[in-house]
C-alpha cells in the first residue's frame, strides 16, 4: 500500500490527516490536543486499546458508551456523546481510495460521527484500509461485524462460526446500519488519525 497515496486521497475528500507509527504515538498527539472539552465515544475497540476514555478524562469532561458512570445506562451515556463538542470513532473499513465505511447496530457511533460536534477524530489503523471501497464494505460486513459480534458474545451466526457475514435476522444482529463516508461533511472539522499498526478489527 501506497500510504502517501491514501493520504492524498483522504485530504482530497476534505479530511485532515495525522499519521503515526505507533498507537503510543497516536494517543499522545490525541491527549494533547483535546483539553479542558466535552467529549464523546463511539463504540471503538481501538480507541479501547489506546486507553484513551482513562487518558482524556483526567483533563476533559468524557463521555463513553463502554465506560458508563455509575447510575447511567448505555443509551444515556450515548446520548450524551451526541451533544458534545468533540467526537472520537474508529471505522470497520477504509478504501486507498480515501472514504471510510462504518456499521452500526443502535446507531450512536454512526449518529456521531455526521453532525453536531465541533470536531469528529477518526482514529485507525492501517489494517482497516483495503484497495477500493467495494472492498472496505466487504471487510466491514464480513470481517470487522463478525469479530465485533463475537467480541460482545452475541448470538449470532458470524459470531457461532467466525468466518463471515451470514445477513443473518438474529434478535442480536448489529448490522442495522451502513454509513459510507465518501466525503467530509460540511458543518464538522473532520480528522483521520493514521496508525500504522494492527488496531481493532
Ligand atoms: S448481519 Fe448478522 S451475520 Fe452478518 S455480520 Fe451482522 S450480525 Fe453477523
């Protein structure tokens, strides 16, 4: 993979990108640069593996669906990280091509990443992107949303199985929505922050 390519192709989609080596690296510039804002989570294992809810809170007021303080359940907590001013999410796929795919099963980390916010962080890692976005939609649907549906132990075939999307109409499906980010959107800062490291699924 071209890497300056991607970049390219991102900033010609309207996104700024930072690009890292290291995930370590990727959070310190995150840590950095959100201070003293309202923040909010999509549903990220990434951004769980970059221990950013435990870093952004000592400075930031933080919002996360996987953190819920105590009292407040998943949908409140999610809500609230519609209305805050800055929003940080991963992605299930990225193109060379520059557009990044997302799938959702409640719809707070969709919702969240399209309007309302001051700024939206796409953090990923290179592992996400694929050579055309046929092929990001692919490794969402039959890559990213099986492992993700094991992860939370669901009852569903991708989950049983672990090889692929099944289109299933399981009471657990969490393949509800897709959402391809073609461009940025108009109203939203918008940053992709690049690590060339394995991260989330
Ligand atoms: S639609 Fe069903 S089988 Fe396919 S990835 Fe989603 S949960 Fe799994």
């Amino acid at each position: 993979m071209d890497i300056q390519k991607v970049i390219s192709n991102f900033e010609r989609n309207g996104y700024k990108v930072s690009c890292f080596e290291t995930a370590a690296e990727a959070a310190d510039y995150l840590d950095g640069a959100i201070d003293g804002r309202h923040v909010g989570f999509g549903d990220s294992q990434t951004l769980l593996q970059m221990k950013l809810f435990e870093r952004l809170s000592r400075h930031n007021r933080v919002a996360d669906p996987q953190h819920c303080a105590e009292g407040r359940s998943f949908t409140d907590t999610a809500k609230e990280c519609l209305t805050t001013d800055i929003f940080l999410t991963s992605v299930n796929g990225a193109s060379e091509t520059g557009q990044m795919v997302n799938i959702d099963g409640e719809g707070n980390r969709i919702a969240g990443s399209l309007f309302g916010h001051d700024k939206v962080y796409f953090v990923l890692g290179v592992n996400k992107i694929a050579p055309t976005l046929e092929e990001a939609v692919w490794r969402a649907r039959n890559v990213a949303a099986p492992l993700n549906a094991r992860r939370f132990q669901l009852k569903t075939p991708c989950a049983v199985r672990g090889d692929r999307c099944y289109d299933c109409s399981s009471p657990d499906r969490i393949c509800n929505g897709l959402i391809i980010h073609y461009k940025k959107m108009e109203c939203v800062d918008m940053e992709i922050v690049l690590i060339n490291e394995k991260m989330g699924f």
